[in-house]
C-alpha cells in the first residue's frame, strides 16, 4: 500500500497522470508505463527499451539494418524541455492493441525539472587538459569512450526518482542524484563534434521561449538511418522538434526523418500484418520536423499517417513522401515549405530538386495546410491508377515549377482527385499554420517566413543561439 502510494504521488509532479485521465487500476504499473526523461532514465533509447519486451531483433529489410524488440502493451514516455542525442534509431513494433506515444512536455512546468535535466542527462564527461586531440561527439562522449557494441552495457549507477520511489533509496542514492552523470547506450552511433560553448547553447535555447520542447537530434554515419521507423503497430509522436542526418541516399526505405513502412522479410516480399496487429499507423502532430540528408516523413508500402499542426521544412529532399499501394496519408494545418535543396553536407549525398509533397501511389488528404517555397513542385500526384489526391482550403505558391500536380486527365486517379478553395500562386510565402511556422512571422521574430528566412545549418553543432530552437 505504502509502494502504490509513493508511486500514486510521484506520478503528479512529474505530469505523467493529470487532472481528465482516467484513473489507473494500478499505479505501480501505470507509473512503469509512462516513463519520464530524464528523470526516470537517463535517455530516450533507455525509456523505450523499458516498455518493450522479448530479445532484440537483428534484420535487414530493404537493405536497411535495423534492430528492435517488441511493444506489447500501451505506453507513453513524457520528454522534459532540452535537446536528446539519439544514437540508434527508436523501431516501433507494436503487437496487437498496444499504441505508443511519444511526446514533449508542454512549456516548463516546474523549475526543478530543468535543474533534473541538467543533472541527469549527457553532462560533459571530465576531459585530461593534455588530450586535446580526442575527438568530441554530439552525445558527449569522447572518441575514447566508444562503447562497444558488441559488449552489453549497464546504465550508470547514480539514482533517478525511480528508483528513489522504489523504496530501495538510501543517503548515497539521494546523495548521487546531485552529481552529473552521462546516459549509457546500446550502441555508439553519432558523426560530427559539438564544443562545450555550442551545446551549452544549444541546451539553453531548448529552455527558452514561450513554449519550450525537447529536441531529438539524430546523426548517423550509417546508412539510411530514420529517427523514428514504425514498422507495425500504432505510434504517436506529439510536440517534437526533430532534427535528422544519417548517410546514404535511399529516401525511399530510411533516409527521413519518419519512416512508416511495414516489415519485408529476407526474401524481399512484404510481410502482411496478422490481427490483432494493425499496419504501421503514425500519428504525428505539433512536431517540427527537418531532415538534412533526406525526407521529412516518408509513408510507403501500406502505411498509415495522420499529419496534424506540424512544421516540415528545409529538409534534403521530399519534405513528405507517399508510396505503395494501400498507403494512405491526411495532413491538416501543416506548414511543408522549403524543401528539397539537396544534402549540403555531402556532394555524394541526396541532390537538390524535390517537391514538397509527392504522392507516387496512395491515397492522399491535405485539408488547410501551407505548401509553399518547395525546390520542385508544391504537390504531385502521378500514378494514373493507384493515386488519389484530394487538397482543399490550402495555400500553394512560390514553388519551383509547378504548384499543384494532379494525376493525369482522363486516368482512374484523376477522376478521384480534385483541388478546390485553394490559394494557388507563383508568389507569396502563404499562411503559417503551425505554431513553428506562425513564431516566425511574429513582428519581433528575426527571421520571418517568406522574408529573410535564413538557410538551416548543415549540422545541429553550427546552430547559433536564435535561429530554429527560439521559434
């Protein structure tokens, strides 16, 4: 009883239970499910491991390496303000009614949670003056702290509130809470190097402003590398800036963002989803979402996605990709704009030229959005049988040819599409939509949309102190 208590009121300043939830049979199971970063672990790759189940999967599927357990039950992992540096990517492999979420905290609640963070997650290690040389990586860790992956590796020992609340505390638990500590991963997969003074303010501009957020940052020097990849099962991702670089340039089977694609076995054919498991669905809303090397949102091969408030910009190519038929894809109120202007890390990289939607099969809906500034066109739609695009109440200008590419007159697919109460222009920056896009054009924001709208850094290190986070 005592336990069920501890964890009942633990689950209150944390924001995992609020005021309109439906009241849990059980708390302790309820405060298990709703893992909170950084306090209840040290990472993102950490929270997600703890709600799935059975032994990690090993499989190449499109050529694409992957690993990933299963989720069997419903859980939601809450993300305090600041930026989180991925070092593999997070698989969705839900089975039967199970849905997880993902999602930010919305505006800095408690003050504490911020010291937590800061106490908690990817603090400096502490560097030998004499070993300048050691190379520096985006999670912190030097070049001669690569872990293993092939060694299986232990989070670290220091305490977080979980364990505090487990009734297992003692006065050195509580009095390690202070000391900083450094997230411990599966794997060690990051390119690149931040300096101290640019993550210093790239973690306080995480902190600033009206609305504060995390900040997923993924950068691989893999192949073909999602952020997120819901290969089954229901996902959620809510109130998230993401930022994604990873080599290769298969924008079809990985190079994005968000790629929602069911499984293939070895042999190369699809595997079909047997109920109670349902197709790889994502729910993705109040998210800004860039790509560096490839696409924004990918949805191919019978996947679902409903695309709600979010901001896709600035991405290597397609800012979101529909493909295969059976997919299907609704976007509402979303901001797709200045897209597909090539990978400006690497020559060898995705090449400039992309539209800002692009329906190669599938069923498309895009209701009150803004598409506009794209590299190629705004949307096209071009299967003349297996493509539906219906776009209404949406603003389409200043994209590089042509604004609105229905499928071709005469075909099945042009008899099921329309476009109709559009704003359709070859100027103009049209409307903001999302809360991302509509910062930008505040009167005391530096860069507004359609005016000075600066080019993105080629890496999340170069980002200085007013640009992107402080939207």
């Amino acid at each position: 009883m005592a336990a069920a208590h501890q964890h009942a009121v633990s689950c209150l300043p944390l924001y995992q239970w609020t005021d309109g939830m439906q009241m849990p049979e059980s708390w302790s199971n309820f405060y298990r499910q709703n893992p909170c970063v950084p306090v209840d672990y040290d990472t993102l790759e950490a929270a997600f491991d703890s709600i799935s189940s059975g032994v990690s999967v090993d499989s190449t599927e499109n050529n694409v390496r992957q690993r990933f357990r299963k989720q069997n039950s419903s859980a939601r992992i809450l993300l305090h303000p600041g930026p989180y540096f991925l070092r593999k990517s997070i698989v969705f492999n839900c089975i039967g009614s199970a849905e997880v979420t993902i999602e930010s905290i919305g505006g800095l609640k408690d003050p504490r949670h911020a010291s937590t963070w800061c106490q908690n997650y990817h603090a400096e290690p502490s560097m030998d003056e004499n070993s300048s040389n050691t190379r520096k990586l985006l999670t912190g860790l030097s070049s001669s702290d690569t872990i293993d992956s092939s060694e299986e590796t232990k989070r670290p020992s220091s305490a977080t509130l979980r364990q505090l609340f487990g009734c297992r505390s003692t006065s050195a638990a509580l009095s390690s809470l202070s000391t900083p500590r450094r997230g411990a991963e599966e794997e060690e997969d990051a390119a690149g190097g931040m300096s101290p003074d640019d993550r210093a303010k790239f973690h306080k501009a995480s902190f600033e402003g009206p609305n504060p957020t995390a900040v997923v940052v993924f950068e691989s020097s893999k192949q073909n590398q999602a952020i997120f990849r819901v290969r089954q099962g229901i996902a959620h991702i809510k109130g998230l800036k993401l930022l994604h670089y990873c080599e290769g340039v298969d924008i079809w089977n990985g190079n994005a963002a968000i790629q929602v694609q069911s499984p293939f076995a070895p042999n190369g054919r699809q595997v079909r989803i047997q109920p109670p498991s349902v197709v790889p669905t994502a729910h993705v809303s109040d998210c800004d979402i860039v790509s560096f090397s490839g696409r924004g949102i990918v949805n191919i091969d019978g996947g679902i996605s409903h695309v709600h408030k979010c901001f896709i910009h600035n991405s290597a190519a397609t800012g979101l990709y529909l493909g295969g038929r059976g997919s299907k894809m609704t976007m509402t109120e979303t901001d797709v704009v200045e897209n597909g202007n090539g990978n400006e890390r690497n020559n060898r990289g995705v090449s400039r030229g992309h539209s800002g939607v692009y329906i190669e099969q599938g069923t498309a809906t895009i209701r009150d959005c803004n598409i506009s500034k794209n590299s190629l066109t705004g949307i096209s739609a071009v299967s003349t049988d297996h493509s539906t695009l219906q776009v209404e109440g949406s603003c389409l200008q200043s994209n590089g040819s042509i604004q609105v590419e229905l499928p071709p007159i005469g075909s099945p697919s042009r008899r099921r599409s329309y476009s109709r109460d559009n704003t359709i222009s070859t100027n103009g920056h049209g409307r903001a939509r999302s809360r991302f896009a509509k910062a930008l054009e505040l009167p005391n924001s530096p860069h507004p949309i359609g005016r000075h709208f600066p080019p993105l850094p080629q890496s999340p290190s170069e980002f200085p102190d007013d640009v992107v986070l402080r939207r």
